[in-house]
C-alpha cells in the first residue's frame, strides 16, 4: 500500500495518491505529480524548447527564459492553495497545470501549457481533470482561467470537460469560470475518454505491424525458440526480428543482436531473457521506440517479496517510456482476424477465427482457458495472458472490445480483480451491447480501499457475485463451464425468452429435461421425445429435422435443446448439420447434446456455418441446458429497464462533505471514528435521513428528563450494538407510560443485562408499529461501496438473507435491491399484513447509496431498525464510523491501476 502522504523539500506534504500513472489519448503512458523543488532545471528545459506562439498563449507576452524568482516560485507550493501538477515522459516535463487559489476561497485561477511536441495527446484534459480533484480535497468548487481569444486549444479543453461554463470578453481575453464539482456529464465525458485512450491502448497491442521477440534462441526447449515458431507458423504479415547475441537466422525473420539495430521501428516487444536482465531490456525497448512489451519471464509477484518489488520497478519503467506492459510471467498474446493474425505466445495451437474474446491471469489458467476452446472448437478473436496482471488488465481489455467489431462475446478468467469499481461500471456499459462471462476463483482483493481495514469493513457474503449480476456479468464456475456458455453466445442468436423446447429420441431423456428446466428456472414450451431415429441413416435425419423445425416453429419456443442417443448410420457433424439448418430457418437458437456417444469429439463439434452460425454440441443434457440457462438470464437483464439515476430531493451534499471534514482530523490512522447520536444524527440529516429522537443517560433522573422531553409512551435500550434490538435477551423494552414504569424498567434491564457487561442506557420515542428492516453501507476492501438491504431478525444474521449492490444504484436497481431477500415478501401483503409503504423504503436506499458513493470517508452506516408500515417509516437506531480517506479505486481522476 502506497504511504498516506508524500513530501516535497519544504513545500508541505501532499497525498501520495495524487502521483499516478495515466494513458493518453494515443493510447501511450505517463506520469502525473505534484511539482517539486527539484524540478527547476527540468521546468526550465521545458520552457526554453516551447515556440514563441506556444509561451505567449500562457503568458500573454513572450519570455525565452524564465527567472531564478519565477522558477522558485513556479516549483514551491503549498499543495493547497497553490497546486502544480507536471506530466512527464522518462524525466522530461511534457505537460504543467496549476491552480492558485483567489480572495474568493472557493475559487481558483487554472493554467496550463502543453510541450508543442505533444499537443493533441489529450494532455490538457489530464491536467484539467487532477487538478479539479485536488482542488475539491481542498475546498475549492469553482475554477476561473483567462485566455486568449486565439488559444483555441485550451478553450476547447474547457468547453469539452462536461462543466457548465460561463464566458465573458475582459481586455482583450475571455475570462472562463466554471463549477468543478462532478456533474453526470463531467463524469460522462471522462469515462468516454478513458474508454477512447484506454481501448486505443490495446488496439495498438493486438495489431503490431512489426514484432520483436528478445530472447530469441535456437534451443527448441527455450520459451524464445517457440515465441518465434509461433509467429512465424501463425502466417504474421507484419516485420518479424528475432533479438539475441548469437545469430539466429529464419526465413520469415531478421536478426539482430539489440532491439536498437531492428530497422524501420518496432511496435511489440516480446522479452523471453532471464529476468535479471528484463528491466535493461524493457529500458532499451523504451529507448527504441517501442510502443508496448509482452513480458514472458517469471520471478516476480509470484516470487514473494522481493519478486513483487522487481514487478513494481519493471512496470515503472515501462510506464516511464509511455510503453503498456503485458505480464510478467505471461504466455502471451494473438489474433485470428486476417489482416491481423499473429500468434506472440508460448501456446503452440490456437482456437481458429472466431467472435470470442479471451483474457486471462496466470500462465497455467491460460493454458486451460486456450485448451478449453480448443476442446470445445470455439472460435476466438483476440487472446491475452496478463500473467501477473502488473498493468494490462481485464479493464483494458473489455474497454477494447467494446469498439471491437470482430468480437461478439467476452470471456475472462480472473483470480482478483484489481479495481473492482471500474469493472462494474465498465462491465455494466459493455454488456448491454456484448455479453460478458466471467469465470473466477475465490476473487481476493489486493489492496484495501481509502484508509479502512478489513477488519472493520469486512466484504459481505455474496457481495461480488451481487455485483456480477447487477452489471449483467454471467458467471462461470470454471473454464469448461466459460466455454459452454461462450458456445452459445458465439455462435448463436439470443433466445428471446426463457421458453424451451426439448428434443429428444428417447422417453427418459425427456422427461430428466423437464425435470432440469425447473431447477433451471428454464420454461418447457414442448417436449418432443419420442423422435423416430432408430430406423437410422438419411431417414433419421429427416425425422429429427422435422421435428426440431416443429418445436422451433412454435410461437411459444424461444429456444431449443436436442438431446440424443445415438443414432445408427449418422455422425455428430451430420446431426449439427440438420439442427442448425432448422434453426438457422426459423432465426432460433439450438444447441445439441450427444447422450451416450462414443465418437472422439461429439461434444465439441461444432457446424461452422457461411453466415457465421455454429450449433454448440454438448456431451450431456445438464451441461447443455445449464449453460442455456446462464444466455437465457443474460437476456432477461438485457431486456430489462435498467432504470436512470437520480438524486432524491433534500440532498445537501457540501453540507455532509462540511461535516465530514471536520470530522476527519479525529479518526485513528489505523481505524474507524464512531459518530455519537448527535452528529451522526447531523451527518445523516444532510441526505434527508432522519432519525427517531433518543437520549442517552447513566443517572435515572436524566431518563425522567428525557422522557418527559420525548413525551410518553418511550421505549428503553441498551446502548450495547448487539443487545439494544433484542427483545428476547431484555436488551429493548417498549411502551413504557410514564415515570414509574421507567424506573422499573431501568432497574430490571440492569439485573437482566449484568451478565453480558455494564452497559449505558437510551431512552426513546416509541415509532409506529411496523416490519423492520436495515440498511448498510459498507467500504469493502475488495469492491469499494456496497449498500445491503434485508429484514431484522435471523433473516439476516443466521440465512444471510441480504441484498447487496454496488453504487451509483439506478431507480430500478433499487426497486429490485428490496425485492431480493426471501424474507421481503413480509413487505408486500404477507399472511394478511398489510402492505407497507415501499417506495419511502425505495427512497431511504436510494439516499444510503448517494451517501456511501459520494463521500469514501464514511467507511460504515447503518441504519437498524427501520420501522415500516402502510404509511410510515422510522429510523430507530443509526451508526456511523468514518474512516481515514485514501484514494478509492475509480475515483474521479484518471489513473492506472498500480
């Protein structure tokens, strides 16, 4: 974990998440900081290589030089009211953005200036966009900038940020102010660029016109030797060169003994040399102009500690070069589309031409990811192995494929998942186009969130698989099971519903089908299952078509699930052959299980069709009818309204964003500030939440007090978290109507709760009667915010009956979100009870959410309970804890994951 704060000579002290790395426009790397004092010399370079044209448009005059004043004062500041960050490729300042803070505390003057070798990379919004974010950390909602009617440029970079600007003509320059505040098309905006810089990143990787594999050897048993076998038999266009201090000549492929002497330039790098030497090499790539690095070697994060300090080096370097890094410990990449094919990686067969994207962590979970398509004869079209996952990522990878038309479906198999926030969101966007199949082992997170530990914001059970499906993410249990459901999604059209037709020439078989539907939540439209196929041959054929267009044909059938004995005279690829026609007819998806066969390969036969239609073929009905189920959820929330987002009335978010920051010089660094009554009472009342009146009391007499404040009936409560709902152990006492039956009441709650400690007491207004219901928001340290929703009581804390997400929430994820649990039928009408007025518990969840998203600070609230009724809602109790802030992935700066 990155430390808290950094240091700068005598300039204050700055959060050291502001350093990050950032991908530009171009799809290349570089490094953003705060300005330091020993940025003079390189400040001044800077300056002195910029044109006339360029250093008059900032300071409106021409100065060929800048002052030892100038200097000190440009690279000294406070990091709060004066604020520089510089963008830097290797050492070399390409980029500088400041803020300085005006008489109005609120606001700030802005000013840029971008190296005239680097204009048009996107430089200026980078700036624009970290300096916003500091300025907010430090009070500041307002920018101001004064430019040049001439600086068209910069104008543009305003007018393109998604604020709202005012603009004004004051002596000669236009004077530009506007909110920074993060708005849905500010927000909008940077996640469009993100998704433009970041998906041109990866096109760059996965179609290079010149290759380089270092570490090329003639050693067959060498990962270099098969590195260049691949290339060379994968039919590559492009300009091959193998690098290695002994010659090492093959037809197809130049040598050289440096990547310096390849001619012409190298786009990908593919380092296979031992790994003491691979951080010199990915230097020297980097000095030759290479675009991106595919690093084969192992021996580090998997290595233990010292391996993880070399991986972290490894990558610094190659960010300081602008290069994106794949691995380390990588098995490499390839292509299948034609004009692109190449295969730069250690596996010796691949999948054919196909609409399938694959990604992977780890080289062994590759290998089997690969193996699985090729079993299963998938057709894939882009393959990447992250190995250790150092830089390029899953993220990277949807980003690409959402833009790219030769893939039609997503699989990923991944051990941890690096910024859980950014998947959802990224995830979410790309599966309402291209479905997404994530197979995953036990996901364990690899840094914790803004400054809470795990031991305080422990990750709920079924949060991650809750944030899957809330982002329409099929889940897969392991590689087959991927490639099962990427076999539909591949080469199938969607089944419009869940309606399914089964097929099959034995009784049994039929009705074991039925029986799997059900479990599946699958509907049986018509069963076929008596096929006349034992005459076998060309008349079995004919009949299984017949029936297959019968079922399908049918208004009622979504979907169709063959299902066969084996058929005498026939072979698998004559029966996909007929199943596909009759789908590819009728516009329905078909899939085929081959019951009982003996034949080498009927369950991964699959009829490649001309216009791109394969039947996907199974060895049994359950793998067949388990994976439909998993296409057929995906279409249900692809059809689905996914709702908008909206922000419910009576939100004072500065007011809360006030508060918080008051607050935050008193948490613990290594743990969690608990609000009193009163303050978490002020903090939850600037969201429009409020809570039913109480007052806490040791002496009796303050207890009269207080009641006779409140006004009877009261209720009594201990004060202990995990007694004070607990009507059974004493913990709570109700309906209390007057001064006497309180004191009876406090001196019997005392004798009742003396074995479990010496607690305070609570007095408070009795609320309507009603279900109760809680509501939590949490900082997980594996997916960041996650709001929870279930009914008190041993639904929650012995089933686990919760619901879960994962903000920003649209109006129909919460609508769904108090639907979930089991135990909230009790909301609607249960056994007689009235119904109780959900959409004020709709509205409750909305503002928790808008709450926990907005401010990372709050590492804890929960609201316990919640009384409902026909026409009520009441807050009883509420706990706060806030945490000490940190960057919280996916915050809103661009940054790569580090």
């Amino acid at each position: 974990m990155v430390p808290e704060t950094a240091d700068t000579e005598d300039a204050g002290r700055y959060p050291a998440y502001w350093e990050a790395d950032v991908i530009l426009r171009d799809g290349a790397t570089a490094h953003l900081r705060p300005i330091a004092p020993e940025d003079r010399d390189a400040l001044l370079a800077f300056h002195q290589s910029q044109s006339e044209n360029t250093i008059y448009l900032r300071f409106f005059s021409y100065k060929p030089t800048l002052s030892a004043r100038e200097l000190d004062r440009f690279t000294r500041v406070d990091h709060k009211d004066r604020v520089c960050f510089v963008l830097l490729l290797g050492e070399q300042i390409i980029g500088v953005g400041r803020y300085d803070r005006t008489d109005d505390p609120h606001d700030a003057e802005v000013a840029f200036m971008i190296s005239d070798a680097h204009q048009g990379r996107g430089i200026g919004s980078v700036l624009l966009e970290h300096l916003a974010a500091a300025a907010r950390e430090n009070g500041i909602d307002h920018f101001s900038a004064e430019v040049l009617p001439e600086n068209r440029k910069m104008l543009r970079v305003f007018a393109q940020a998604g604020y709202e600007l005012s603009r004004r003509f004051d002596d000669g320059v236009v004077v530009v102010g506007f909110d920074i505040d993060p708005t849905e098309k500010s927000l909008a905006v940077m996640a469009a660029r993100e998704h433009r810089a970041e998906a041109r990143s990866i096109a760059d990787l996965v179609s290079p016109s010149s290759i380089a594999v270092i570490g090329a050897s003639r050693d067959p048993g060498h990962a270099g030797h098969a590195l260049v076998e691949h290339l060379l038999a994968s039919g590559f266009a492009g300009r091959l060169s193998g690098v290695s201090p002994t010659p090492f000549e093959r037809e197809g492929m130049t040598h050289a003994t440096s990547i310096g002497e390849v001619a012409d330039g190298v786009d990908l790098a593919v380092i296979a040399v031992p790994v003491d030497q691979v951080a010199d090499v990915v230097d020297q790539c980097g000095a030759a102009g290479v675009r991106a690095v595919v690093v084969v070697t192992g021996g580090y994060a998997e290595a233990g500690a010292e391996g993880q300090a070399r991986q972290t080096e490894l990558v610094r370097r190659a960010r300081s070069h602008g290069m994106r890094l794949v691995g380390p410990a990588s098995l490499g990449l390839y292509s299948t589309a034609p004009e692109r094919r190449f295969n730069a990686s250690v596996l010796p067969t691949t999948p054919r031409e196909g609409p399938l994207g694959l990604f992977s962590q780890s080289g062994a979970i590759g290998m089997m990811l690969n193996a699985a398509a090729l079993r299963h004869d998938v057709g894939v079209s882009t393959y990447l192995s992250a190995g250790n996952r150092a830089d390029v990522s899953g993220n990277d990878m949807m980003q690409y494929w959402e833009d790219d038309a030769a893939t039609r479906a997503c699989g990923l198999y991944l051990q941890s998942v690096g910024n859980p926030r950014k998947f959802s969101r990224i995830a979410r966007r790309l599966s309402l186009t291209k479905p997404v199949i994530v197979a995953k082992s036990e996901v364990t997170g690899v840094r914790l969130p803004p400054g809470h530990t795990g031991r305080t914001t422990q990750a709920p059970p079924g949060a991650l698989d809750a944030m899957f499906r809330q982002a329409g993410v099929i889940r897969a249990d392991t590689s087959e099971h991927l490639m099962d459901v990427a076999g539909i999604l591949a080469g199938q059209p969607l089944p419009a519903g869940p309606r399914t037709a089964l097929v099959s020439n034995a009784l049994a078989l039929g009705q074991l089908m039925e029986d799997r539907c059900t479990q599946l939540g699958l509907e049986t439209a018509v069963t076929e299952a008596s096929v006349q196929t034992a005459v076998g041959g060309d008349g079995a054929l004919e009949a299984l078509r017949a029936a297959v267009a019968r079922s399908l044909g049918a208004e009622t059938v979504d979907a169709a699930v063959v299902t066969l004995m084996p058929i005498p005279g026939t072979t698998p690829q004559q029966i996909a052959e007929v199943v596909g026609r009759a789908g590819r007819e009728l516009g329905k998806t078909v899939v085929v299980a081959f019951t009982g066969s003996t034949e080498p390969g009927a369950a991964s036969v699959l009829h490649h069709a001309d216009d791109g239609l394969d039947v996907p073929c199974f060895d049994s009905p359950g793998a067949a009818l388990r994976a439909l189920a998993k296409v057929v959820d995906y279409t249900r929330w692809r059809a689905q309204d996914q709702g908008r987002f909206a922000e419910p009335p009576g939100i004072e978010a500065e007011a809360a964003e006030t508060f918080v920051e008051t607050m935050l010089p008193r948490v613990p660094g290594d743990g969690l500030l608990e609000l009193d009554a009163d303050r978490a009472r002020t903090l939850l009342s600037s969201y429009g939440i409020g809570l039913l009146p109480s007052a806490r009391f040791t002496d009796p007499a303050d207890a009269l007090a207080a009641a006779g404040r409140l006004g009877y009936p009261v209720a009594l409560k201990t004060t202990d978290p995990n007694l004070r709902h607990r009507l059974d152990l004493g913990g709570v006492q109700l309906n209390i109507q007057d001064g006497e039956q309180l004191r009876a009441a406090i001196s019997t709650m005392h004798r009742t709760l003396a074995a479990f400690g010496s607690f305070d007491l609570e007095v408070q207004s009795m609320a309507p009667t009603g279900q109760a219901v809680v509501v939590r928001g949490i900082e997980d340290p594996l997916i960041g915010p996650v709001v929870s929703f279930g009914m008190v009581g041993d639904a929650v804390n012995l089933l686990e009956d919760w619901a879960h997400r994962v903000p920003p929430l649209t109006d129909q994820d919460v609508r769904r979100m108090v639907r979930e649990p089991k135990a909230s039928r009790k909301l609607f009408g249960y056994q007689g009870v009235p119904a109780a007025d959900v959409d004020r518990l709709e509205d409750l969840v909305a503002r928790v959410a808008l709450l926990k998203d907005r401010h990372p600070e709050i590492a804890r609230v929960e609201l316990n309970p919640v009384l409902l009724s026909s026409d009520s809602l009441t807050v009883l109790g509420a706990s706060v804890g806030l945490g000490n802030p940190r960057q919280r992935t996916d915050s809103a700066r661009r940054a790569m994951r580090s």
